[in-house]
C-alpha cells in the first residue's frame, strides 16, 4: 500500500468546465504535465471504468483505470500498474507494495472561479519529486486557464 497521502490545492480564475477541460484534453494536459516529465502525454479514456496510461516519451509509465468521474467536479484515477520496456506490470511483488494508488481531482467553486483539490497516494521514494513538481504543474495549469501562456 501507498505509505503517503499529499494534498496539493490552488484557486484559479476560470470556471470548473474550463478547467476541466484544460486538465484533460491532450494538447493541453501536456502542457500542464510537462512539469512531471517534459514530453508527458496519455492513452485512453477518461470515462469511468475505463483504462488509462500515463506516459513519458519513451512509452513507460503508469497503467490505471478511471475509478470514478463526475464532469466538472470529481475525477478518481486507479493507479494499478508500471509499463516499463513495453510491458505491462500490475501482479509483481514491486507494484503489489503500492497499487491499487489512487489520484483525486476535486473541482470546486471559489468565488468567481475554481479551487482544484489534488489528493494523491504516493510511496516514500517519490514524495520529495511530487511535493517539488505538483505545485509547479497547478501554476501551469492556472496559467492555462487564466488565458496565459506557460513560460
């Protein structure tokens, strides 16, 4: 199991469907991701019950399934597995440490616009990573919805 949960929040003036939509549409999910992994993009679909991957341009990366998704409110992200050299893992000892991890966006009204709640599970190794780039890909995703440009 995860032995971490972060929260990581910000307030961003644009309404939650606008939001919404900057999160996950692919062109500009990219651009707000870029702060993981420069390069970073998905396979999938974001509907409930259906499968997802997050990837990094060399094809690895994370395998989960939408765990829930209420539009321009609440999205749940199961993180069940890794990809790694074009295979996908969810049944070794190493992902049965921490999967199922789960990922949570909350969207809610703050004033004239939206607060976006991140709750995360994450194991001890990466914590310092996502505690340095969480905050750093919310002020680009505010900055994609506020009208700017990501710098």
């Amino acid at each position: 199991m995860p032995t971490k949960h972060l929260r990581f929040a910000i307030r961003i003036a644009s309404p939650a469907a606008r939001v919404w939509r900057t999160m996950l549409e692919p062109d500009t999910y990219r651009e707000w991701t870029s702060a993981f992994c420069e390069g970073s993009y998905y396979e999938g679909s974001w509907e409930k019950g259906r499968e997802i991957r997050f990837l990094a341009p060399n094809g690895e990366g994370m395998v989960a399934t939408i765990a829930e998704n209420r539009p321009h409110e609440f999205i749940s992200i199961r993180h069940e597995g890794v990809i790694s050299g074009g295979v996908v893992d969810t049944d070794s000892a190493a992902v049965g440490a921490w999967a199922p991890a789960y990922e949570n966006y909350t969207f809610r009204a703050a004033g004239e616009g939206t607060e976006v709640v991140v709750d995360q599970d994450i194991t001890s190794d990466y914590e310092q990573f996502m505690q340095e780039a969480w905050p750093k890909a919310l002020a680009r995703l505010k900055m994609l919805c506020e009208g700017g440009h990501v710098g």
